[in-house]
C-alpha cells in the first residue's frame, strides 16, 4: 500500500514541526514549506532525513506549485494538505494601518483560496488519470487549515489577527461546499495559539478552564485525525481546542 503524502505549507513557531513528525510517525510522506529561511533550516536540521523541508513563499501561485511540485516530484501525488497561515501581529482597530492591513488579509485570503484551486487540479487529474477504478474511492483528499482562536474569540487589540483568521475561515467553509462533491474535505482546527506557543500567563489561566494553551501535539494528533478515513463525514468544520475558554463567563480566581 502506498504511502499518504502529506505537504505542510506553514510551519509556524511549533505546530508545524509537530505535525510533520506526527504524520512521519503515521507512516506519511512528508513535504513541509515555510517563507522564513531560518524556520526551514531550524525545522529541517531537528527532522533530519524524516522530511523534506523547503523554502517557498506561499502567498503566491509560483510559491504554491512549487511545493505541490516538490511533492509531486519526490512521491508522485499528495493526499493531504495542512495549511499554517501565520498569526498577525497586535493590530488595534484605532492604530490600524489600512495599507499594511490590507497587504496582510490580502496574502492570507489569496493563499487560502489559491491553495484550494491548486490542490482541486491535482485530484482531479489523479482521477482522470487513474479512470473509474479511484473515481469509486470515499475520499480523494483533505485540506486542514489550523487557526489562531481570534477566529472564533475575539481579544481587544487583535482586530486585524480576528479579521484575517475570519476571513481564512470563510474560504474553509465555502471550500467545503465546494470541494466536497469531489470528495476533497476541507476543515479547520482553532486553538488557542499565543504568539509565543509555549507561554503561559496569568492573563491566560484565568480565562481558560484548563488553565493552558493548546499544545503542539495535541493540535498534531488533530489534524492527524481530521486527515484519515476515521473522519470522513466531517466537512466544513472547525475543531475548537481552547481548554474551555469559550464556555466560561466571567473570570477564574488563581492562586497566588
């Protein structure tokens, strides 16, 4: 049985790395892309041969075809997409820049939707290729976006990170719509992602049941889940992973 190949386009501050040794581990094929060259070499060095990491800007469709290339090139087809959007930095409603802030939705929007065009392509010509024989298969592929929670809850001072990550939702769901009859399914995971992954605070203890952020392999184990056949009536969902923190009125008290 062949191999599923997985290409990661986004690494994130841990998440991604996380999720590339994760599908390693499931016996995937893995292909990971990043636009910051020192993430790549970072990433790249702690995988060693595991995976195959790149540099490639992902923004653009040139950037987009070559990662599917690299793929395409090492493993002959990919299986599953993981899209990381980066997470905006602090942008207040009252500060907001609308030149810079329309760069910013911009790349986002446009690399979400260009990635779904891209990968719909690749499986289509796959079942063209292949004929009735993988026409009869339940799932021809998935796409999992893994979202900052300001797609979901909103914090004051975070209102280009919220516009953006909305904005990146309603591509997944409209994806969804559209990708399903193709048998492509296409979801998101919102977690509870601070700018630095593994920081915790006070400020976010009290406002999370669970006292943490979401960590990198439990976004991983995830995503791993929302890639296999296991999940393969869910589509056009967001998996919220926020230890509680949307169900909670009010504060936590916490000890000094």
């Amino acid at each position: 049985m062949e191999k599923p190949v997985t290409l990661i386009l986004g690494l994130g501050l841990q998440t991604g790395e996380a999720i590339a040794r994760r599908f390693c581990e499931a016996g995937h094929a893995v292909i990971a892309c990043d636009p910051q060259p020192k993430r790549v070499e970072r990433v790249a060095d702690n995988l060693r041969d595991r995976a195959i990491v790149q540099h490639e800007e992902l923004h653009t469709r040139i950037g987009l075809k070559n990662c599917l290339s690299t793929a395409i090139e090492a493993y002959g087809q990919v299986d599953h997409l993981i899209c990381i959007p980066p997470v905006a930095p602090a942008m207040p409603l009252t500060e907001l820049e609308t030149g810079e802030f329309d760069k910013l939705q911009l790349r986002a929007v446009r690399g979400a939707v260009m990635t779904l065009q891209i990968f719909e392509k690749h499986v289509a010509a796959r079942v063209e290729e292949a004929g009735d024989t993988m026409g009869r298969r339940a799932q021809m592929g998935t796409v999992t976006f893994i979202m900052s929670l300001s797609a979901k809850q909103m914090n004051y001072g975070d209102f280009g990170d919220a516009v953006v990550q909305n904005a990146i939702l309603g591509v997944m769901q409209a994806g969804a719509v559209e990708l399903a009859p193709k048998r492509i399914r296409v979801n998101a995971i919102c977690a509870l992602r601070p700018r630095a992954e593994s920081v915790e605070s006070e400020w976010l203890k009290r406002r999370t049941p669970m006292g943490r952020a979401s960590q990198p392999d439990e976004i991983a184990d995830a995503a791993l889940y929302l890639s296999q056949p296991a999940s393969a009536i869910i589509t056009g969902e967001t998996l919220v992973m926020d230890g509680g923190r949307t169900r909670l009125s009010g504060l936590i008290e916490v000890d000094e």
